[in-house]
C-alpha cells in the first residue's frame, strides 16, 4: 500500500532517462484556449485542474544559498468548491540573525470576457505579512475577479540559508494535474538525501551529474503527466501518509575535508539538550521549586503526577503553536499563563522532575504533520513534545496544551504511532497506542404534536478523544461544525449550542421539528423509531476498492436513543 525509498546520493555519475526526453523548467506561455475548457478530462467533477506545477531548488555554487522556485498555473471550473486556490500563503523561517527571502513574486487572474482575455493581477498593496510565531512569518494575498472558468498563475522565488532541509512537496494532490515537475539541483560537493514516498512513478526522470550554472552539479528531476486527484478514505487520520511526495534532508558537504550531516537521534537529542531554547530551559528548575503547587509530597507517585498535570493544565493556555523548542521562554509563560506547546509542556516537565519523578520529553510528529520517518532521523520532521512518565516501570503519557486531556487520554493530534523518547540517557523510541475508549451518545426527545408533526431536543455528547477531536473542529470553524448537522440530517435544527462540559465531554444540543418523520394511514400513525437517526447504510459503504488501512481515533461506541411522548402517555 505505501512504497517509500531512501536514495543517498553518492559521487558516482547516474544517468536514468525515461520515456522520452523532457525538457524542464520550461513553463508553455499562456495559451488562452485554457479559458474555453468547460470540464477537466482526468476528472469531470473536479472543481480545480493544475495546468502545470513546477517546484525546484537550486544550491548557489558561488554563495552556498539555496533558491527554491515555484510556478503554478490553475484552471478554476467551480470557484466555491475550489476555495483552497484562491488564497495563496507563503511561509518564510527563520532563526536568529539568518533568515529567508521573498522576491520575484507574480500572481495574476486570466478571465475570457466578450471573447477576449483579460488579466488582472494581483496588487502589492494587496498583499499582506503576518508573523506566525518566533521562527515562521506567512506572506498571504487572495486572486482578485476569480470566476467559474478563470485560470490563475502565481511564480515566487525564496532565497534561505538554511540548506540541511529541503521541503517536502506533495506529487499526489486533491486537485488532478496535466503536469507536475521537481527539480533538486545541487553542486556536486554538497549532496542530499531523497525520501521519495508513495505508489506513482514518473513518467519523465533524470538523476545525473551534469555541467549546469558553470559548474558540476547533481541533478534530480522528475516529471509527472495526468495525475488524477487522490481520492481519500473514509477513518485515514491523515492521508498525507500515502500520497506521492518528495523530500530532501542534507546529507554531507565537501569543501577540502569531507563532513557528514545525517545524524541519529541520539545526536539529534544532545542538540536540544545543548539549545537554550529547550535544554537551556529545562535547566531552570528554580522556576518550578517556585510554582510547586502545595499538598504534593504525601501522595503516591500516579496521584503525585495527576495533580501536577492539572496545575499546569488549568493555570496555562497554549497558543495553538506547535514546537519543539519554546519562542519566549517559560518565564514569560509563568507572566502571560499562555505559551507554544514546547513551553507548557517543557514546564510541566520540569515540575514533575522537581517532585522526584522519573519525567521525560517525547518527541513527536503530529497526525497533521505526517508520521516520523524512523530510517532518516531529522529533527524537522518532529513538532510536538510532550511529558512521558516512568512509574511502576510503564510510561504515562501527558499533554497539558488541551484542557481536555488526562493521563493517558490525548488529543487526537498526538497519537501518530510513536515518538522519540530523549531522556538525558541514552534516546529510545516509544509505541503509542490510544488504549482508552471513547463513546458517543445521540439522543433525541421528541413530542409528537396534534398537526402529526413532530418537535423536540436532540444533544450529540461525545467523550474520551473525541470530545477532543470534535473541541478542535468546533474551534477550527464553528460555523462548519454546527452546519454538519443540517447537512447530515436534512432535518431543521435550530439553536444549535456546543460545548465543553465539567468532566471533558463535549455535547452539542439543537432543536428540532419536522413535518415529513410520520406516516398517516386512517386512524393509524406510522413512525420509524429512530427518526432521523435512521440509516440506509453504514459508514462503510465504499463502492471501490479499498487502498489504505483504516485507523480509528480510538476504540469507539456510539449509543442512539430516542424518547417520544405525546398528551397521553410516554412511549420508547
């Protein structure tokens, strides 16, 4: 089902042509016959169509910087379904006094109007920038007069310092492509590592070393023709993990004396050990001597940990920024009580060791971020740490960013199969698997009315992780959140109300009324007894061929009870 492949570039001279020679780097001029395309011929349905994608990046022999270029052009045939192209982000990093570029930025917006073709591009006053957090900053801007039959094109270049990680480009996306290229160019004294992960293989492909910019160089550069747009599955927690992409992680450089930069994660950890950041930080521990929350020396070690966890849950807000290292430090936590997840959880960390136990950092990627490739160590591919704690000789698992979460009960986000374990000792890797169950419970109070209506209260009350996973839709876009049920249901529900109770669950409660639920035959009424929470079919009703495996949140029971009354007496 997923196909992954390591290559280690070496000094020796490969030349692999497939198919026929193709020429790269070479964007068609614009032909206007794209404006008149009513559907897309790989996918009629599609909302979207890439025209052609080029993503490259080129190591500058003479400065050592690394340029990355992008190119796209994009054919919009429904605009309000295809809503992810008509914003575009940029994210630049950051760290320190180094930093990355912008420039050679170009969008416009090409319309066929009376049978001409009008472009409109986009303004630089339109164009905004918005600082992230301490390491990324984001240049946004929407395409101005997008409509259905539009075609967009956007070009950027980024100038960076940072070469010891290429980023990941997905090959396999939503939208189908007519064509799609990647292009690696990188002196022959500075060679990367390639992570090519996924089933589709190019129909165009050159791995050599060439004479290119004046110097020798080692090339990689794939070409892709009519991609179709990757069909996802339902219960895949992210289904990044079986899409075609491709990454490059440094490997050595040779400038007279040869150094390697693979690493393990033993030396990946000994680094964060070193970084003021994370070592540094967890090296204050008069900060937590100070903050120790009163009562604690008389209890065991399981309770000892849970009523530390809690302090630290309830005094702290995280910020929603993902991290391994903090941005301001935790002392500034103790001032503002809100920080990134390295913060909140790096201090819980700290306390717990402060009481005498046995606590560590976990390393982790989260759902959204992929899994971690356990072959090529690199610390860019982790974005989360949280507190593992060794009692009885079984780690407990905590993460004080949700108020939600409990020992062992994560939010969804986190359990991506395992995570790199960094004690001072020696690093180890450590299975996570969510053991604790969740349940959901949907219950309906109906009244049958004298008009053969029926009218009521519905609540939809989820626990365990998926209160967790229903808390972070809800925050993500409340007004999807509340919108699924009407689209769920096709019943009319108002005053729709959802949120976070005492114990953790989340519930959502609506009202509701129908005319359509109740079956008049003479005197008789009939009535399915499950409502609208009737089914036709279960969630599994694929029609084609599954591909991935299915992955559940966690072990799952949902309960559906209805209630009806009417003016004479109470029926179930």
């Amino acid at each position: 089902m997923k196909k992954i492949i390591f290559v280690v570039l070496s000094s020796i001279s490969v030349v692999c042509l497939k198919a026929q020679k193709q020429e790269f780097l070479n964007p068609p001029k614009f032909n206007d016959t794209d404006l008149s395309k009513q559907k897309s011929l790989l996918d009629e349905n599609a909302p979207a169509e890439i025209l052609y994608k080029s993503v490259s990046f080129n190591i500058d022999s003479n400065n050592g910087t690394l340029q990355k270029r992008a190119f796209y052009r994009v054919k919009i045939y429904d605009k309000e379904k295809a809503e992810d192209w008509l914003n575009l982000e940029v994210p630049l990093y950051q760290d320190g006094s180094s930093q990355e570029s912008l420039s050679k930025m170009k969008a416009y917006t090409y319309n066929l109007e009376n049978g001409n073709v009008v472009t409109t591009k986009v303004d630089k006053s339109s164009k905004y920038k918005s600082k992230e957090n301490k390491y990324i900053s984001v240049t946004k801007f929407a395409f101005p007069n997008v409509k259905n039959g539009s075609v967009i094109e956007y070009q950027y270049e980024i100038t960076s310092p940072f070469l010891y990680s290429i980023p990941e480009i997905l090959i396999e996306s939503d939208t189908p492509s007519l064509y799609t290229e990647y292009i690696l160019d990188a002196p022959s004294n500075i060679s990367y590592n390639i992570n090519y992960t996924g089933s589709l293989s190019p129909k165009y492909k050159q791995v050599e070393e060439k004479l290119l910019y004046g110097s020798n160089y080692r090339t990689y550069r794939f070409g892709y023709e009519n991609l179709k747009g990757f069909k996802t599955e339902k219960f895949i927690k992210n289904d990044r993990n079986y899409r075609t992409k491709i990454s490059a992680e440094l490997h050595s450089t040779n400038f007279k004396e040869l150094k390697l930069y693979s690493s393990s994660w033993e030396k990946i950890k000994e680094r964060l050990y070193e970084n003021e950041d994370f070592g540094g930080e967890l090296k204050r521990t008069k900060l937590a001597k100070e903050n120790m929350p009163s009562g604690i020396s008389g209890l065991t070690d399981m309770d000892k940990a849970d009523a530390i966890f809690k302090y630290v849950q309830k005094a702290f807000t995280w910020n929603k920024y993902s991290g391994v290292r903090t941005e301001d430090g935790i002392k500034k936590l103790l001032e503002t009580k809100t920080g990134n997840a390295a913060e909140i959880n790096l201090f819980l960390i700290m306390m717990l060791r402060e009481a005498g136990l046995k606590a560590d950092p976990l390393l982790i990627s989260t759902v959204s971020n992929g899994m971690i490739n356990i072959a090529s160590p690199n610390v860019s591919n982790l974005n989360f740490v949280l507190a593992a704690v060794k009692i009885k000789d079984q780690y407990h698992l905590y993460d004080a960013t949700s108020k939600q979460s409990s020992r062992d009960m994560l939010p969804p986000r986190d359990w991506n199969q395992f995570g790199i374990l960094a004690p001072k000792e020696k690093v180890q890797e450590l299975s996570m698997t969510n053991a604790q169950p969740s349940f959901t419970y949907l219950t309906a109070e109906a009244k049958i009315n004298e008009d053969g209506s029926i009218s009521g209260t519905y609540s939809d009350k989820d626990t365990g992780s998926y209160a967790m996973f229903a808390k972070e839709s809800y925050d993500e876009n409340m007004d999807k959140y509340k919108k699924q049920y009407k689209e769920n249901f096709a019943i009319d529900f108002t005053d729709i109300n959802s949120k976070v109770l005492e114990n953790g669950d989340f519930e959502s409660t609506m009202k509701f009324t129908s005319e359509n639920l109740i079956d008049r035959i003479g005197k008789k009424m009939i009535i399915n007894p499950m409502l609208f929470l009737n089914k036709n079919s279960n969630e599994f009703d694929q029609t084609d061929e599954r591909k991935y495996p299915i992955d559940f949140i966690s072990a799952y029971t949902r309960t559906k009870k209805n209630h009806f009354r009417n003016s004479r007496r109470l029926c179930y």
